[in-house]
C-alpha cells in the first residue's frame, strides 16, 4: 500500500529540519568582542548576569556555542572615543566577531556630542578597520534616548540608525536592530498601561537609557537573531535564561512601630548581625519556602 503525504505535513517537516539544523555562524571558541558605551559596559558586568552581553554568552551557550567574551563597553564614549580604541581594546585581541553599539552618547551629549557627518566617518572607520582585520562585525542600531519617541533626542537619533542600517547594507554586516524592537516594546508597554494604570514608566529601563532586565533581554534577543539564530535556537535561549541566578532582586516593605524596630535590632545584635541581613535571611527563607511549596 502507498501513502502519500499531504503538501502542508511536508512542508512542516521541512521547516522544522531547518530550524534543527540551521548552522550558527559564531563558533565555539571565537572570542567576540563587544564595543560600546555604558550600556554595553553594565550589559558584560559580572556582577549583572542580567547583562545583555551575559545573556548573548548564555544564549549561545545553551545552544552549544560557548564563545570569550572581550568586553569592550566604556561608559561616556562617542564614536570618537570607540576609533580610538578599537586597536587596543578589540583588533589587538584577535576577536573573530565585533557587535558595535553606538549612537546613545553621540547624541545624548549634545554639545559634547557628535555631529551627524562625523559619526558617520567615525562609524565607517570603526567598520573598515575591522574587517579589513579579519573581523566579522554586527551593527546594533542605538536604543532610545527616554522611552518616548517623540523626544527630541529620539528624533535626532532617527538620522544615525538611518545611516547605520544603510552602513550595514553597504559593508554587509548584521545588523541588529535594537531601536526597532525597543520602539516595539515600548509602544506595548504603553497599550498594557493603559489597561493597568499603575505599570512602571520605564519598563525596558532603571533610568531611560541603561537597562533593566526586561531592556537587557530585548537587546540579547537582538543581537542573537542577529548572529542568525533561528526560532528555535531564540527558544532555547529564552529557557536558559530562567535559570540564571542573581538576574531578579526581591525586596518587602513593612511597616512597623518604634518598639518593633527596637525589639529587632536587640535580636540582630544577639545573633551578632544587623536588622538588615536578619531580615535578608528571613526573607530569603520564606521565598525559598514559598518556591518549594509551588512545586507541589
């Protein structure tokens, strides 16, 4: 007896051997740099596992990729300071792979900015020499200045992405286009307002330009589709991050009395602590019990 396969079961299969198969252009062992300003400098530190920087490595770990991290994010730099230090801080490491972030600083600084025309000879630079070493690099376009495109800031910077995604095509890096997604999940958190009045104002960021978790998570998701990963590698990714401790911090409030206070401060100093850590340990026991009984 013959069996035919229907057209649509085919091309589901197809499709999911592809995404199986689809081969990561960054390799183990490849050192990838990671050129920018602040952002990028809180994005690789390793006292923030939340870091953008941190997620990408996590990412391409869990899908069997782990690469060396070169952080190369200086807090303050313009496309200025970047060319200065590209040899130092990236060609003279011998990276494989270089994802340039930059744009934020160049404009946000105003008078001690850069000007349109020369970031764009900056930029290019910064581009040519790293290929003409051998590196393959990844454009990220500059995330917003405020979450509110209207601002003027945000208005300017319309005119460096535009160049950015143009310098990509050109040179034919990646890109990843941060701004893009970042407007996207903005425009989101404001609809989700709308419908619970008391959301955060900067849900992507702590300040308006540095970011928070959820900030942090759109940029690695970014830059990894960027590097190619497909759905289901991005998938794997994702569940990878929820494991990695120290990426949420929890803290209560509650009110107490001047007598309560006192009482507790006679109960740290006989255990030899403060009120603050014996409260810490508290805490921590009844999240951690409250973690178990979610299990069951």
């Amino acid at each position: 007896m013959k069996y035919c396969i229907p057209a649509s079961t085919l091309a589901i299969l197809f499709t999911a051997s592809a995404l199986l198969h689809a081969e990561i252009p960054v390799k183990s062992g490849e050192k990838v740099a990671f050129l920018g300003d602040s952002i990028t400098q809180f994005g690789q530190d390793a006292n923030n596992p939340g870091g953008y920087v941190n997620l990408i490595a996590k990412g391409l770990e869990a899908n069997g990729v782990k690469i060396e991290v070169i952080g190369a994010g200086i807090s303050g730099h313009t496309s200025i300071d970047m060319l200065k230090r590209l040899d130092n801080d990236v060609l003279n490491k011998k990276t494989q792979w270089m994802t340039l972030s930059c744009g934020v600083n160049d404009v946000w600084h105003g008078a001690n900015g850069v000007p349109l025309e020369d970031y764009k000879k900056n930029i290019t630079e910064i581009v040519d020499k790293a290929q003409a070493a051998g590196v393959k690099v990844v454009i990220l376009t500059s995330t917003m200045i405020g979450e509110n495109q209207a601002d003027a800031n945000n208005q300017k910077l319309v005119g460096y992405n535009e160049f950015l995604h143009s310098l990509a095509a050109e040179k034919k890096c990646q890109l990843a286009d941060l701004n893009a997604a970042m407007q996207a999940a903005v425009t989101a958190g404001a609809e989700a307002a709308k419908k619970q009045p008391k959301s955060a104002i900067n849900n992507l960021t702590i300040d308006g330009v540095h970011m928070a978790f959820a900030g942090n998570e759109m940029m690695a998701l970014g830059v990894l589709e960027g590097l190619g990963l497909n759905k289901f590698e991005i998938t794997k990714a994702r569940v990878a991050w929820l494991d990695m401790p120290n990426t949420v911090t929890l803290t209560s409030k509650m009110p107490i009395t001047q007598r309560q206070a006192k009482q507790l401060e006679k109960l740290a100093a006989q255990k030899n602590t403060n009120v603050e850590s014996l409260l810490d340990e508290q805490f921590n026991r009844g999240v951690q019990f409250l973690l178990k009984s979610a299990e069951h």
